[in-house]
C-alpha cells in the first residue's frame, strides 16, 4: 500500500470518527485531503469504493444510512463506540510481563512505545510493578 493511499485511509477514518451525522461521498470527497485529487467523478466514486472495502477489510465498522427519510443519498460514519478499544483487564502477572517486555525494549524507538503502553495501563487501573523484571537482562542465545 503506497504511503498516499494509507494517509487517506487514516484522514478518512478519522473523518467519520468525527462525525454523529452520516457524510454523503461529496462532502467526504470535500472533507479529506487525496479525494479532492481525482481527475473524475468516476475516478472517485471507484477510489471511495475501494477505500470502503479496504476499511471493513480491517474491520472498521463503517455505518452507512441517511440523515433523514427524505435524504435520498446515502451517507457514511464511524461509531466510535463501536471503533475504539475496550477496557484493558490484565491479572497481576500478565502487567508484570508487560513491564518487563517495557523493560527489554532499550532502543530509543521502542523506548518511547513501551513507556506510552504503561502509561496507559496505569491510566486504565492497571497497577504495573516495573521492578518486577529487575535482575533480568535481554539475552541473544
């Protein structure tokens, strides 16, 4: 997947998060940048249709309705409660596992990822001991 295509992908996600009201194409088309770049309608409805299926592929719960019995186009939006990611329940030993793997993860890239993960889990009620892994050191065998 071209990184154009992936960017639109992620611009129009987070458009129908956006949203309450279901967006007919148009204003899709209007709203997220690498739509507004089709040499044709037709080019574009194929492009939308592609995005579409490409998104319920990866199973994002794409709604399609209409604003009202009198709208005779249809529109489309995300629930976001039916998007987002649930509450995280984890035992004591499954958050041990995470701050070690936290732990293990010294590369400067990583480093940021896994301090963010426990951040969350402690934000989620998750009481992660960091000094569980202590004595324990990445190995190559």
């Amino acid at each position: 997947m071209s990184s154009a295509r992936a960017e639109r992908l992620v611009n129009l996600v987070l458009c129908l998060l956006s949203t309450r009201q279901y967006l007919s194409a148009e204003r899709i088309r209007a709203t997220v940048p690498g739509y507004d770049q089709t040499a044709s309608d037709e080019a574009f409805f194929r492009m939308f249709e592609r995005d579409k299926s490409e998104l319920r592929d990866l199973g994002v719960p794409l709604e399609t309705g209409r604003l009202s019995t009198f709208d005779t186009v249809d529109g489309y939006r995300v629930a976001r409660h039916d998007y987002e990611l649930g509450d995280i329940e984890l035992a004591a030993d499954e958050a041990a596992a995470v701050a070690l793997a936290a732990r293990l993860w010294d590369g400067p890239e990583l480093t940021a990822a896994a301090q963010r993960a426990v951040v969350k889990l402690r934000a989620a009620g998750v009481e992660v001991d960091e000094g569980a892994s202590a004595g324990v050191q990445p190995r190559v065998a």
